[in-house]
C-alpha cells in the first residue's frame, strides 16, 4: 500500500496581539474576549464584518480573515513583501472574568511580529521599555493577589453634590522619596470614576542610624503622591462605547481637590499627597478640613 502525504495548506495571519498584566508580569489570554473590525481610512465607520481573535499556545491572540492581504504563503515570496496597503482596525476587547476594564484602540494592519503596544501611545512613559504587551488594566472587581497594597478612590469632576464621575481618567501613584525613585503605577477609572490601584509595595528605607532597629513591617508607612490625568472631550472610536486607549493614555494633568478651606471652598494642588501603610487598605478622598482628618467619600477634581 502506497501512503500518501497529507494536504497541508499554509496562511499567515496579519495582525497577532499579546495582552500583558503588568502587576503579575504576566501575559494573559485565557478569560479574554478580542475582536478586530477594519476601519475606514477618515475612522468614521467601521467596515465588514467584526473578526474575533483565537488564542495561540503563546499567548498571543491571532486574527485570521481580518483583511483581503491573508492568503496562503508562497513558500518562493516573502509574505511582507512591500506594497501590501495599510489599513486601520480597531480593537475592542472585554475580560468575561471581570478582571480588566474593557478597552478600544486602533492598530495598522499588516503588522510584522506581534503588536505589543509598540510606539508612544499605549503604555505610560515609565513602563514602556519593560512591556511585554499592550498592558490590561485592573478593574475595581478585580480579585487581590496575595501581597499586593490595595489603593481605591472614586473620581469626580466638580464640587457639585451630583459630581459627574471622572471616566476613564488616569490616575499615577509615585514614590514621594527614595529609595524608590522610579517608582510609578497607573490605574484607569471605570464607568463611576472608581480607580483600584494594586501595587507592589515601596522598598522600605534604611534606617537613619546603623543603630536604629527598624520598625516592625505593620507599622511601616510609606509616603506616596498621586497624579490625575483627564480630559472631558475625547471621542470615541466608531461602534464603540469606549474611548481611543491611545487617546486615554495622553490626556493632560488635572488640578486635585486637596482639602477643603473654612469658608467651604476647595484648595487644589497637582499632586496629592497619600499615606500607605503596610497591611491595610488605603481609600481616601479630597479632605473635608486642612488637617485632612475627614475625608469625602470621593476625590473631587477640576478640569480645564
């Protein structure tokens, strides 16, 4: 008998995403629901049908049928050569496990290798040499790794007592001091302008004298400063109820609302500062008095 070789047929794919968990390291896959739909070249409207993508045993969510330029490959061409025309697709992914937020963003397709965020617009200029993927952010339902400092607040705009709630803002807790300069996370507002921040937490100082035993870990602290970035009037990408996350990435900082005055009006700053201590929650608000010993239920800020 005279076995015959199997058909095998061959297509690439022209656009392939890694999804990145910067808090873990990690990139994920599983939980994630990814779909590309091709863009018209003025991004007005959305064309064809949406493709959904299809997890890879690396992590990577590939795409296949997205566009006409996926064939199957001639093993005597290259399969990027040049003039293969660009096109815009927009990405809209939901985690059906409730752990990220949902986002949008739009890529250029054929894009050689795996799109990891590459380029300014899609991670904070402090992590984006270390990401090994367009970064996913921790949404409040979020389940809290074992380890992790846990910072909450809910972002309004305004001083009205039916605030708007600050969607979509962006919110960056820095080191006040060393030793840990470089020390910077970000988190993204959901729906109600509430923001949860899991960090890892600072390194703790040396003491100030060798013979100076160090405190014991609960009652450690560590001073920390936080930076909201906002903008109310970015629009959002065709077919889609959320915003361009390249656009949400560079909006501009907002003043803060950091105590109230006597006479009942706010006092704001660009930067807040905050107080972590190890082992406990922190949650906090703009101060009802300048000593800041009451605190609203939320964080009022003021945008331009």
């Amino acid at each position: 008998m005279k076995l015959l070789p199997i058909e095998r047929i061959t297509t690439h794919t022209l656009l392939g995403i890694r999804f990145w968990d910067r808090l873990t390291n990690q990139v994920i896959a599983d939980g994630l629901q990814v779909k590309a739909q091709r863009l018209s070249a003025d991004r007005s409207q959305r064309l064809g049908k949406p493709v959904f993508g299809r997890a890879t045993p690396s992590g990577t969510i590939a795409f296949f049928g997205l566009t006409s330029g996926e064939r199957p490959i001639d093993p005597d061409q290259s399969p990027w050569e040049p003039g293969i025309p660009k096109e815009d697709v927009v990405i809209d992914l939901v985690d059906r496990s409730n752990r990220f937020l949902p986002m949008s963003f739009v890529v250029q397709v054929p894009f050689k290798g795996v799109f990891r965020g590459q380029g300014d617009g899609f991670h904070p200029e402090a992590i984006a040499e270390e990401a090994l993927g367009v970064q996913l952010w921790s949404a409040p339902t979020r389940p809290i790794p074992p380890g992790m400092a846990v910072i909450r607040t809910q972002i309004v705009i305004g001083d009205g007592v039916d605030a708007p709630p600050a969607v979509n803002a962006l919110a960056q807790v820095r080191a006040a001091a060393s030793p840990a300069a470089g020390f910077d996370y970000y988190g993204l507002t959901d729906d109600r302008g509430v923001v949860l921040l899991l960090i890892p937490y600072p390194p703790i100082p040396d003491p100030s004298t060798p013979d100076t035993p160090y405190p014991p870990l609960v009652q450690q602290t560590f001073p920390l400063t936080l930076t909201v970035y906002h903008a109310s009037n970015l629009a959002q990408l065709p077919g889609s109820d959320r915003l361009d996350l390249e656009a949400v990435l560079n909006q501009p900082p907002v003043d803060i609302a950091i105590h109230r005055t006597e006479a009942g009006g706010l006092t704001f700053g660009d930067e807040l500062p905050i107080t972590l201590q190890f082992g406990r929650p922190l949650i906090f608000g703009t101060a009802l008095n300048a000593e800041g010993t009451e605190m609203e239920s939320v964080l009022r800020i003021q945008t331009a």
